[in-house]
C-alpha cells in the first residue's frame, strides 16, 4: 500500500513563477510548501541564459544569477524545493482533488496537498512538431537545447549555423552561436519583418553582418549523420540550399500543460494554456496556475509576478475563502491573439490586469470589451503602435459589468 504524504501546498515547476509562489507562501506561513522540479536544478529557464535582461532597471541581473536569486529566496523563506521529481498524474480516485503520484530516486510516491499551483512553463516546439522533413541529422537545437549546450555543459555546436525565427529569442540563440565560436549564417522567418525591436536587427547586420531573410520558410533539412544544409522557399517561391552544420528551431512557444489535461482541466483554446479566471483559478477546485503554462511565453519578470499573484489567491483559499466559479469566457477577436486570465466571476475580485498578444501590428489602437452587444469597456493601448511580439495589457476594472449568465465577453479591437 501506498504512503500518502500531506503537505500543505505544492508547486509544480522551480521556474520564476513556481519558485516566487512558493516564497510569498512560505513566508506567509501557509504551511509546509514544497516546489517540485523535474530538473536537476531549480530556476527555470534562466539558468541556461547567459545574457542580462534580468532582474530590474536598478538591479539587473544575468538569467543564471536570477534563477540563483529566485532558488535562495524560496528557500530562506522556508519553502522545501525538490529537484529531479517529476510530477505524474492525478488520483483520480482520491477523494481530494488534489492528490498527485510523483516519481524521483526515491521512487514513485504520493502526495496529497490542500492546494496546488502548476507552474510548469512552456517550450518550444521542435522540428518535428513543425513538420520540417528531412533526414535526422546531428545539429539540431531548439534554443533551450542550444543554450544548455553551450552554457550548461560547455559542448561544441559546429561551426555554421542556420538561426529560424526572428523574434527576441532567435537573436539570442544567435547570440549564443556566436559565443560558442560558430559563424549564424542567416536568420530566416516566414513572417514579412523580424519580431524584435529595430536597432537589435541593425545591430546584427551590421556589426555581425548576419543577413535576415524574410518571407522564407524552411521546408528540408539535408545531411546524413551531420546536417549539411537546409533547404529554403522563398515567397516567389523560388529555392535556395543554406550550406550549414548547425540549425536552430527558436521561439513558437506552446505551454507545457500535459499535467493540466491528464487532470483534466479547463484548457484556453487561445492560449492552449489553462484557463483560469481573475484569481488564477483552474476548473479544479483548489488548483491554481501562474506563469508560461498560461500563455506562452512572456519575460520571467511576467511569469514571476503572476506567481506571487498566484499565492495571495492560495492564502485566501487555504484561509477558508469560497472556491470561485470559473466564470464567463473571456475570448478574443482578430488580431488578437491570445488573453490571460481568460475566465470572468463578479465573485472572484481581480488580482492584475488582463494580458495580451496581437497578431498584426496595431496602431493608435482602441480595445473594447463586449457582452451581448453590450459595451462593458474601452481602453486605449497608447499613442503608438503596438507591435506583436510585445505584450499588451487590458485593466480589469470592468469585471462587476460582466452578466455571470450572459455569453462570452469579447475583446476585440477598434
């Protein structure tokens, strides 16, 4: 027979989220709070990234030394964190709602909490799931396995290389190429301009001189044994071979919710995340998400602060607060990409502002919120334009105008 083991709260994930949920709860003495990570170390993605960009304006700080900052802070808080636990499924067949079999060193165990917080994260889709065909050649990295590679373990990746995408990560991923001594041939995105700011494309062409080949797809990878190009398509439709021996897959980022759908929970057909209302409350009673499972994928920054939002719901709850109803739909119109939280209870007072991602640029934009052709809200995003792969932010001070018996409220864009 198996032994249950009670704790009060666990986290799943040791990323920004999981690791600044647990330090709010633990030093809120909610009890015995354990964060439970997979990985041989806590910290998230940030431990593989080298780069600044971390931390604040007055105290920045590299991924490594954050993920460092984040780890010691739950733990001086009193919270216990767990690596290379993975957490595998739900008891469907407990009572609780909330007792889950893991596996580590010591074996398959199980845990029953009072709440639980998934902060399990996102990833990268890989070749694979991009249906790029070809060969299985060796050289073949997403940017998580790039930087792991080449931060982590200090191992070589070639000595061309072929960065696909455009956005923020892939001009670090192109970055960390070229720290680890190997020649970024060409960026290459099927989207009409890179998705990051323009003096980072500048800066790449012209101090590094890497060419941004937009409006081209990768449609095969050649090489047996080692990659020895990838074949291109332009718009015109015309072919090109890029001779390289590495290629890497960044950004299309998808949450990693495969312990959100086993548990059966709610899931955001925008965000293909969780869904969770105003408190960051699932469908299940008693479980709560916060961070990239929710939307994938925002700064750690993000992540970090949903996760302390996270744990003032959980306090609440763990003091004997109602469970709220999940709530109205919250659903978006195009451009729009995506919205989290993405369920709206009047009953389940909001704890932040709603975020956004927008598909096509949006200039001097006006965000409205509908119900039934009622109009609940309007909202300005600034004098600017929006781009969109930055995020957005939609207040939440509408919530008391949505009918709980009404259709889906609709964000859309004016």
């Amino acid at each position: 027979m198996t032994t249950v083991r009670r704790i009060d709260v666990l986290v799943a994930g040791a990323g920004p989220a999981g690791l600044a949920a647990a330090a709010r709860l633990a030093a809120a003495g909610a009890g015995r709070v354990e964060v439970l990570e997979r990985e041989a170390q806590a910290g998230g993605v940030p431990r593989y990234c080298a780069h600044g960009g971390f931390g604040t304006l007055t105290h920045p700080l590299t991924g490594p030394r954050y993920a460092r900052r984040l780890a010691e802070a739950a733990e001086y808080a009193g919270a216990v964190i767990r690596t290379g636990v993975t957490v595998l499924d739900w008891d469907m067949a407990a009572r609780s709602g909330t007792v889950l079999s893991t596996v580590g060193a010591e074996g398959l165990r199980t845990v029953e909490a009072r709440a639980v917080v998934l902060a399990t994260g996102a990833r990268e889709r890989p070749r694979a799931a991009r249906l790029v065909p070809g060969t299985r050649p060796a050289g073949v990295y997403t940017t998580g396995e790039l930087q792991q590679a080449v931060h982590l373990f200090g191992q070589r990746i070639g000595t061309r290389a072929v960065v696909v995408g455009a956005d923020d990560v892939s001009y670090r991923a192109a970055d960390t190429v070229r720290a680890a001594g190997a020649e970024v041939v060409a960026l290459v995105t099927e989207h009409p301009r890179a998705r990051t700011g323009p003096a980072r494309v500048r800066s790449a062409r012209l101090r590094h001189l890497v060419p941004l080949l937009t409006d081209t797809t990768v449609t095969e990878l050649l090489g047996r044994g080692r990659l020895s190009g990838v074949r291109v398509r332009h718009r015109d439709g015309r072919t090109t071979v890029l001779p390289c021996d590495t290629v890497v897959f960044t950004g299309d980022f998808v949450p990693d919710h495969e312990l959100a759908r086993r548990g059966g929970l709610a899931l955001d057909p925008g965000t293909r995340g969780p869904a969770v209302g105003a408190r960051l409350h699932t469908s299940r009673p008693g479980v709560f998400a916060a961070g990239n499972v929710l939307h994938a994928a925002e700064p750690a920054g993000t992540a970090a602060r949903e996760g302390g939002r996270a744990a003032e719901a959980v306090l609440d709850f763990l003091a004997g607060g109602p469970w709220p109803d999940h709530g109205v739909p919250l659903v978006v119109e195009a451009p729009l990409r995506w919205i989290a939280p993405n369920r709206i209870a009047p009953t389940a007072p909001p704890t932040g502002p709603h975020l956004l991602r927008t598909d096509a640029p949006l200039h001097r934009a006006v965000l409205y919120v509908r119900q039934d052709g009622r109009l609940l809200h309007r909202e300005r995003l600034g004098p600017g334009t929006a781009p969109p792969h930055r995020t957005l932010t939609l207040t939440a001070r509408w919530h008391d105008r949505v009918d709980p018996e009404g259709s889906p409220v609709r964000v859309g864009v004016g």
